[in-house]
C-alpha cells in the first residue's frame, strides 16, 4: 500500500486528480479514508437572462412581445401576451436545402391542457394526436407567411405555437400567428415580413376589434385578416348573410387594425434580432428558360389555347412536350438543364396562359371571364338515406350525404376556447381517384379539414336554431371528381342535400371561387393591369394568383377565404371582387332552387320527449342495459339529456316500434283521447285490466269493447294480449277508462229483427237491480270470414249486494267467480261442437251462482224450471231491441221485481211498481215488450195486457 502512496505523491498527475482534491485523506491506521473538506463548496452563481420586451395597444386591450427569456436555442423565439394569455412562437431552420423544388414550411400549432390547469381527460392523461382545431390553427398561421419566403428559398423550415396559458376569454389562434411573424422576423432566416392579425366582429351593427370568445357567440361576423403595411395577406370570414358592401367596409376598418401589430415587430426584431444569413436560393437560369421557350412555346400554346382538351388531354400534351424538349437537352449534354427542366416547362406554360387572359379575355376552356360552368344539380340521389344530393360544376363533382342523429351524438371538442360540443359537423373527402392518381388514406389530412371546416362554417348560418332542431348533423362531402373549387362545390352539394332531408333551412347556399391574374412591372414590383376570373379551373388556381373562395345566400355572404401566391394583393381589388362572386353566385342559386327549394318530409323521424329524471334512469337501465338493448332490438338510436329524450330512427316503422317499448317501460303523459297500446292483465266478468304506459292501469269495459253486444270478456280478450286503445276518461283520483270500439268503424247499417226463439239457457242470479246473464261464447255458428259478437254480460256484484242489504237477505256467503270457458281461437271446429262444450258449461255455471247469489241450496223446483227453459224459444240478443214483443217466464223472484228469461240465454228484467202484488211463480209465463236497456245493457221489459195482443 505505501508504494501505491509513493508512487501517487510522486506522479505528475493534476491537482484535481489528486487524492485530496478527490476529498480522500492520506492513509493512517492501513485504512484509506474521505478527507475532510477544507473549504466550503463554491456556491451556484446567479444565471442573468436578458430579455427584450415591446408593449402596445390593439382595440382596447394591452398586448406585449418579449424574447430572450424562454426557448434561446431557436432561431427565433417569442412570447406574446393578451391578458392571462400567453402563447410561445419558435422558428427552426435546416442548415442544407432540400431536393425538392418548393419550400417545405411545416407549421405546428398546439394546446395542452395544463395552460388552463387541468389533465387531459384521456386513458393516458396526456394529449395525443392534433386535433381538428390544432391543424385549422396551423393552417391559419401558414396562409399568410408562406407567400413572403423568397423564391427558390427550399430550406426547410418549421414554425412550432405552443399555448402556455390561456383565460378562455381570447382565442390563442391569433396571438400565435403574430408571435410566429415576430419569430421570424428575430430569426436569420430571409423573409419579407412582418405581418400583423386582427380578429373582429359585429355586435348591434357595431365593428368590435379583439373581440371576446363570449362577444362572438352573439356576434353576426367574425373576420380574421392578415396583412403587410400595405397589402392583404390573409382573409377568414364567418358571417351570418353579411352584405357585401358590410363586408368590405369591415375590412377596410381591420386593415389598419392589423397594421398596429408591424412596428412594435420591427422594433423587436432591431434590439434582439439575428442577421440575415445568405442563402443560396434556386432560381431557374435565362439560358435555360429561353432555350424551353424556343423548343416549345409554340406548341405549350396551341395546347392551352384549345378550349375542345380537357384536363387530362392538355395535361398528357404537356408531358409530351415536355419529353422531347428532355431528349434534346440530353443529346447536348445540358445536365443543368434536366435538373429544372420541369420546372421551366411550367414557367413557359404560365406565362402563355397568363398573358392570354390579360390580353384577350378568354380562359383555357374558352370561357369568358365572369362566366360559369355548365351545372348539374340532383337531389334524393340516394333515396335510402336521410339526405342525398350531386353536384357537378363543369367536370367537378361531389356527392353530399345527409345523417341526422340524436343530441347525444354531438362531436366532444376538448379545445381551451369555444363550445365543448358541436352538432353540426361537415367531413370532406378528397380521394385520389377524383384525379385518376393512385395515393393512400392516412388520417387526418390537413386539407380536407380546412375545406370541410369553410363549407361547414358557409352552411351553419342558416341551419335552424337548436331550440327548434336540436338534432345532430352530419354531411359527408365526397369529392367524386376535381377540376377546381371543390370545397365551393361541397357548399351547393351540402345545401340541397340537407334540404332533402328535410331540415328547415332558412336559405339555400352557394359558393363560387374568384381568381385573380395581374400583370406585374419586374423592376417596381407594381401591378401594371389585372383581371378577375370567376369560377376558376383547378389550373387557373395553379397558374393565378389569388383563390377567393365566397358562399352565401341571396341576402349575403355566410362564408369566404383568401388565399394568395404574391406577396400580397391591393385590398381594393380584394373588395372587387365581391361583387363578380355574388353574381355568380345567384346563377348558381337559380339551378339549385330548380332542383328543390323547399325541405321534404323527413324520412328520418325524430321525436323529443320530455320525463323525469327518474323516469328516464329506468330507461337506461343498469350500466345503460336497458337502453342499449331498445336500440338493438328496434334500429334506433336513443339519447337522454337532463330530462329530455330525443328518438332518432330511419323511418317511421322504426320510429313506432322504439316509441313502443319506451311508453312500455316510463310511459308518457295520460291524455283523453290518446291512443295508447298495452297487455291485458286480469280479466273480470265486467271487463278487463290493462297495464300501459309505462306500469299503469286502466279499466277496459266490456262496453267498449265493441259497437255490438259481447255476452264475456274473455270471448274477445285473454290474458297477456297486446292490444291497442284508447283512453276516453281519467279522473282526479287517477282511475283511467279505456275503450276498443273508439277506434273501430260504427256500424253503418241496423240490424233486422228476428221472432222469438226457443234456446237452452242457464241462469245466474243477483240482488233485482240488475240481472245477470251469462251466455254461451258463440251465440251463432262460427262464420268464415268473421268472429260472431255474442250478447252483453253484466256482473253487478256492488249493486247485488245493497239490494240484499236492504232486503235483509244474509250475506254471509261470498258470491263466487262464475266458471268461464276460454274462447276457442281456431275458429275450424263445428258448430255442434261449441253447443255441447257451451251447454255444459252454461249448466254448471247456473247452479253454481244460483247457490252463490241466493246463498241456499237451489229447490228442486227450480231446477225443474230451469230444464223447462231449454226448450222455451229463444231470440238473438242482437236482434232484441226497444219495442220488441215476446214471451218470457219468471227466473227468479226478487225483492222489486222480476228476473225474467227471455230466451236464447238472455236475461232481462222486470221492476215492481209501487204495491203491485207479487203472485208470481217461477216459470210462469208473460207476455212482455223490451221498453228501455240498463245502463249496464240490461233489456228492462214491461207487461203487455192481453187487451193489447
């Protein structure tokens, strides 16, 4: 050990490698221990970071810049701030170009949700793939600032916005893409700027600047606009029908507005900005442009000037020309050349095309400059579903489909800004089979949510307000097709599809897209003369300058977007064009309006029904059971919100079934007159219980059962029948009456009366009052083509009982249930058949109810009498009606009158009138004539003096 210790002290090792600069002691003791520090540990000194900061006014609120202070490895950073809101801009750029002949700007834009204080509501609690916002806040920032790179500048650059707090009062989209300018402007990268965005609206007819995410809710207008000091850059609009003359006077007060945000920018940019750097850009050669203008121009002209090609025709040429202007370059060896020679060939093609427009007026279709497309306008082009239309402007097509759903399927918005849900909702689709190109469907893609996002903000204006339709909607755009302006066309397919499935817009909508070609002076960079196109071809959007994309009604825009390729556009020729859109937007009105003009019936039924909380917590079930199995059994689609209940279903079948089982399980509210379906539960001589609407009970009377007499309830109803009603009356204690016959058709004509038959009948007895009969289930033989009706029984057990009450007759013993005999449902077996099976029943039933109702044991003289009335004549109790004479003999002798068999197994009765003397006998026979019916349907019968017969 002592010669490690030697051999340390003696090496020429530095003074921090030593042992006791490594705190170890010397050894002692043959241990080797720490050294005890002989000097404090040097404290941490203090970081200065210098930042740069600007303040200034905009509307009527404060707004800062301030850099060096966060995020100093960027190429440019900066935080601005508007309130309690704050959001970080960065620029990066790469060190070497790409290989590619564009500028790969990549803009990135984004909000967590730790800038408001909470945790993402996801599975892993952290944000995941852009959002739809996040990809129209990036489109936002890249619109204005790609125009001003240099040309030939094909460095790849990327502009990230993070949010890093926000109050949810200012929306965060606008202070990003100022930030984004003043990064750029502190970065080396060469661009043309600054440019300043403002947000205003219109509230009470009044121009709001930076307004409030609540002002805008009840705002008619909502503009963004960007611009230089002296051009337009930029312009976003959401309107609900502004007039174009409105419109252009809102922008004209916003440029200036914008214009505010430029010199605190610059002055930023002169305390902490970076140099320039030089960057080799690459720009085409005159050699190489004249020698592709001498092979061939001429024959790029002929091509473009030749209004019979179409798209792919024009496009197949130039790829032939562009052929054999490659192989000469080959033959001499001109790599240089090769390398740009598409590059010029499309150089040479703009210029022919440009100058064409300008000088003569006439487009490479041969259109004139205001003119619009051929249009092909259908509607219900897919009846099966809710709403269909085609669209067809020239050779651009788009095919829009109408879904409705419930409330409940609103699209959930987790933005730090605006409404959490949204109900309407337009999804655009640009397959690459719309221009005959073979590609890949990868997610979200930012294009198709920026166009969908225009035609969904041009149509929103005239949906009808929630209160009135609070459904959600959905519109699929499905470009079939693309020569230009599909997102204009996705507008008119929309407008004429959502009328078709009969939503109640206020105005149809149309949309048009406007060019813009200028002839410009190389040296001053002034515009010499231009000209405005309307409707432009995908190609005159490729070879312009501007793409002005304006929707609206009749009465004014809804919606419009600006996109441009200079540096910049005059705002006067902005505001001109207006007008050429809106004319050409009233042509395209005329069509649609010929197609449909006003919504159809909804094929799709929608149904809002109000319950209470509770009510709709049995509904749903547990864990939503209940409720997911409705919508499985029936094909409809439920949804609950805070005591509403809003049915969506294909048609009305579906609609009927799902309103069904709901009313079965909650129920709705009683109303007379209502019809209602329910299940029979009990069955009693006097009609039967059913139990509808949600577990409710109501009394099905025999008498309304049917306009014609039934002699048993269980003739035409059973146990566990599924039946339909109506309620007729519901009174305060909540005894709720229902009737069949109100909805069965009154018998048109009388029926005949019939003489006197004689019929086996057996009787049961009551308290006089009311007589009850209980008669065979089928009075007549069975008919083939229907059910015969038979007579109308009566139980008045109530009424029994006080009338032996007042007689003084024991009612110790119960009445009994009278047997009855289940109808029979096959309606094959013989008449004689039935006659047995009833006149066997009807015998045990007569001496049962005998004994029950008298409370003895019947006589044997009674019984004789009833033997005797077998064979006494009977009569069809629906041939028995007021004034009909018969004879009759005495069943039963009661306290006030009589009992009477009428014969055929009816029953009527017969009142003692003041002290008239009772000798009657049982059996003895009458001579009676049918004066009125009971209001239980009881014939109440009057003797016939033998005088009178």
């Amino acid at each position: 050990m002592s010669s490690i210790v030697r051999r340390a002290r003696s090496s020429s090792l530095p003074n921090f490698l030593a042992w006791r600069a490594l705190g170890f002691r010397t050894i002692c003791s043959g241990g080797l221990g720490i050294a005890p520090s002989s000097s404090p540990p040097a404290s941490a000194g203090i970081k200065i970071l210098e930042s740069f900061k600007e303040e200034f006014e905009v509307g009527s609120r404060v707004v800062t810049l301030e850099t060096g202070k966060i995020a100093r490895f960027t190429n440019g950073s900066v935080v601005l701030g508007m309130d309690e809101t704050k959001v970080l801009s960065t620029v990066t750029c790469a060190k070497s170009k790409s290989p590619g002949d564009f500028l790969p700007l990549t803009v990135d834009y984004q909000e967590k949700m730790f800038a408001q204080g909470l945790i993402p509501n996801t599975y892993m609690r952290r944000e995941g793939a852009p959002k739809e916002r996040e990809l129209l806040c990036g489109r936002l920032i890249d619109r204005p600032i790609r125009p001003l790179f240099p040309s030939g500048f094909y460095h790849e650059v990327q502009i990230m916005a993070n949010v890093l707090s926000s109050d949810g009062k200012q929306d965060p989209d606008i202070l990003a893409a100022n930030a984004a300018s003043a990064a750029l402007m502190l970065s080396d990268v060469p661009w043309g700027g600054p440019i300043g965005v403002i947000r205003l609206g219109r509230i009470g007819g009044q121009i709001v600047v930076n307004p409030t995410m609540d002002e805008l809710s009840s705002s008619d207008l909502h503009l963004i606009y960007a611009c230089t000091r002296d051009k337009t850059m930029m312009i976003d609009v959401q309107a609900r029908e502004i007039t174009e003359k409105d419109l252009a006077a809102a922008l004209r007060l916003a440029h200036p507005e914008a214009v505010k945000y430029i010199d605190p920018q610059i002055r930023l940019a002169a305390k902490a900005g970076k140099q320039k750097k030089e960057y080799k850009l690459s720009m085409l050669s005159e050699k190489t442009l004249e020698k592709v203008t001498d092979l061939a121009a001429e024959r790029i002209e002929s091509v473009f000037t030749d209004p019979s090609r179409g798209k792919f025709e024009r496009g197949e040429a130039l790829e032939n020309i562009g052929k054999d202007v490659e192989k000469v370059f080959e033959e001499e060896g001109d790599q240089e050349s090769l390398s740009i020679l598409p590059k010029a060939v499309d150089t040479v093609r703009k210029k022919i095309v440009r100058s064409r427009i300008i000088s003569e007026g006439f487009r490479v279709d041969g259109r004139h400059l205001d003119e619009v497309r051929p249009i092909y306008c259908e509607s219900h082009h897919l009846p099966a579903l809710h709403g269909s239309a085609l669209f067809s402007r020239g050779d651009t097509q788009v095919l829009c489909t109408i879904t409705l759903g419930a409330p409940g399927d609103a699209q959930r918005l987790d933005s730090l800004v605006g409404p959490p849900k949204k109900k309407f909702m337009l999804h655009y689709t640009f397959p690459p089979f719309c221009t005959d190109e073979v590609g890949k469907k990868l997610g979200l893609n930012r294009r198709e949510v920026g166009h969908g996002t225009l035609a969904e903000k041009a149509l929103l204006a005239v949906m009808p307000p929630e209160e009135d339709f609070p459904y959600t909607v959905r519109i699929n755009s499905e470009v079939m097709a693309s020569d230009g302006s599909t997102s204009m066309a996705s507008v008119c397919g929309g407008s004429m599809a959502l009328m078709d499935a009969g939503i109640p817009l206020r105005a149809h909508v149309a949309g048009v897209s406007v060019g813009l070609v200028t002839d410009v002076d190389p040296s001053s960079g002034e515009i010499k003369d231009y000209r405005i196109v309307t409707d432009i071809l995908g190609l005159e959007d490729h070879l312009g300058d501007m793409d002005f994309k304006i929707a609206g009604t009749r009465n004014g825009v809804t919606a419009s977007q600006l996109d441009i390729k200079p540096a910049g556009i005059p705002l006067d020729i902005v505001c001109e064009s207006l007008e050429n859109a809106r004319k050409a937007r009233l042509q395209i009105l005329d069509h649609m309006e010929r197609e449909i003009n006003s919504p159809r019936d909804q094929q799709c039924r929608l149904a809002t029904l109000k319950y209470t909380n509770d009510a709709l917590r049995n509904l749903i079930g547990p864990m939503g059971a209940l409720k997911r199995k409705i919508e499985e059994e029936t094909g409809a689609r439920l949804s609950i919100d805070d005591g509403t209940l809003t049915i969506v279903a294909k048609n009305q079948a579906v609609m009927d079934k799902a309103q069904e089982k709901v009313d079965y399980i909650i129920g709705r509210e009683i109303v007379v007159g209502g019809v209602y379906k329910g299940t029979v539960t009990s069955i009693k001589e006097y009609g039967a219980f059913v139990e509808f609407n949600g577990g409710q009970q109501g009394l099905l009377h025999m008498s309304e059962l049917s306009h014609e007499p039934v002699s048993k309830v269980s003739d035409v109803l059973h146990i566990g029948k599924y039946i339909t009603m109506m309620c007729i009356d519901s009174d305060v204690r909540g005894n709720i009456k229902l009737s069949l016959k109100a909805l069965l058709p009154k018998p048109t004509s009388r029926p005949e009366k019939l003489p006197v038959v004689k019929e086996a009948v057996s009787v049961e007895t009551s308290s006089f009052g009311e007589a009850v009969a209980s008669l065979p289930s089928v009075v007549e033989p069975p008919q083939k083509s229907k059910l015969a009706v038979p007579a109308v029984v009566i139980r008045t057990a109530v009424e029994c009982d006080e009338a032996e009450k007042s007689s003084h007759v024991d009612k110790n013993t119960k009445p009994k249930r009278a047997a009855t005999v289940k109808p029979d449902r096959k309606l094959k077996s013989t008449a004689s058949k039935q006659t047995v099976k009833e006149d066997e029943t009807l015998s045990s039933t007569a001496t049962e109810e005998s004994r029950d109702d008298c409370g003895k044991k019947p006589s044997r003289k009674e019984k004789q009498s009833d033997n005797e009335a077998g064979e006494s004549p009977s009569i069809s109790a629906r041939k028995l009606k007021i004034g009909t004479e018969m004879t009759a003999k005495v069943h039963q002798i009661r306290t006030h009158g009589l009992v009477l068999d009428l014969g055929g197994g009816i029953r009527g009765m017969y009142k003692f009138e003041g002290d008239e003397e009772t000798e009657f006998e049982i059996g003895d026979t009458l001579q009676v004539k049918c004066t009125s019916f009971s209001s239980k349907g009881i014939p109440v019968m009057a003797l016939v003096d033998e005088e009178d017969v």
